[in-house]
C-alpha cells in the first residue's frame, strides 16, 4: 500500500467508475446518488497501520488502538476516492457516506471528511449500537432504506466485498483494492 502500484490500482478503478458514471443519464430529481464507503475507500487508515504497534496487521487487531486512532480524525484521504467524489459531484451525483464506523465517532468522522476535501453528501450513515449482524446484511438495510426514501443507486465503491455485496448494491458496483484486511 505504500508503494506506486496500489496507487495506480486505485486510479484504475476510478477510471473505470468515471466512464461508467459518463454514460448515466442522470434524473432532474436530485435523486441519483453514489455509495461510498469510508475506511480504506475515502479515507486512508495507512498511518495507524504503518506505526510500530500495529505493523500492518501483523500484530492482532485491537478495536481498543483502532478506536483511539478514530478518535484523533487525522485520517488522510484516497486520492483517487477523492477525485471520483469531486467528479461526481461535478457532473450532478450526490455521494452517500454507509460506513462501519461507530455513530459515537460522527462529529470526528465529519471533520476529517470535510479537512480533507469531502465537503457535501446527501448522509453520513454510521453503525448505531442496534445496528447487528454482518457487514453485508447492514449495508444492505442502509441502502435499502435510501431507495425507499427515493434514491436511486447509480453507483457503489468500496474495498470490502462487503461493501459491495448483498441487496440494493445500486446499478453498478466498483472495489478498491485492500490488501490489510478483510470483512466478510
């Protein structure tokens, strides 16, 4: 992840989200939206995973570490995620934030998206504490719950299958590449 290639897979993926995106025609509702997912898609966990007590996943995970790192909103952004999201925007694509992130974590998880350059969406949608099961069946009820509301999904990226997975994935679907870990 630290080296040119995982950059370059990342942009490839958005060149492709981009010429997708181009050829939607896009309703005159303000309906249309893009799922984004937050953690390794928007933004980047890298610094806490290069520092010494964590060494790139090779020490066990520890919610306790991740949380406290959370808490700081020091995350950078993906920069490829981010020129996708300013595209977009630009061409009348309202972006929907569905993350794992714990909703005690929202005023921080607003202002390190907003420090870094993610300025508008439609929702921030963040794991409540009722919020059970697996990542798939979550995710799935978050954007089900937007196309009940009238949304409609025109595009999803993430870089967990589960971010990609299950009901209402939207028109179509885009995986960062994400070679730290994995949620099933």
């Amino acid at each position: 992840m630290l080296g040119k290639q995982y950059r370059d897979d990342c942009y490839n993926v958005v060149a492709a989200a981009i010429q997708y995106a181009k050829t939607i025609k896009i309703g005159k509702n303000g309906k249309d939206i893009w799922v984004f997912d937050i953690d390794e898609t928007t933004l980047s966990n890298l610094p806490y995973y290069a520092r010494s007590d964590v060494a790139f996943g090779s020490i066990k995970y520890n919610g306790t570490k991740f949380d406290e790192w959370t808490r700081e909103g020091k995350a950078p952004p993906v920069p490829a995620a981010l020129f996708l999201y300013n595209t977009l925007l630009s061409m009348g694509i309202k972006p929907v934030f569905i993350s794992g992130t714990k909703e005690e974590f929202r005023q921080i998880r607003i202002t390190n998206l907003n420090k870094v350059g993610y300025h508008s969406w439609i929702r921030l949608i963040l794991k409540g504490v009722n919020d059970t099961g697996s990542s798939v069946k979550y995710k799935s009820g978050k954007r089900g719950e937007l196309v009940k509301d009238g949304y409609r999904i025109v595009g999803n990226i993430g870089d967990q299958w589960s971010d990609l997975l299950g009901d209402y994935v939207g028109q179509r679907t885009f995986k960062l590449p994400d070679p730290m870990y994995y949620i099933a």
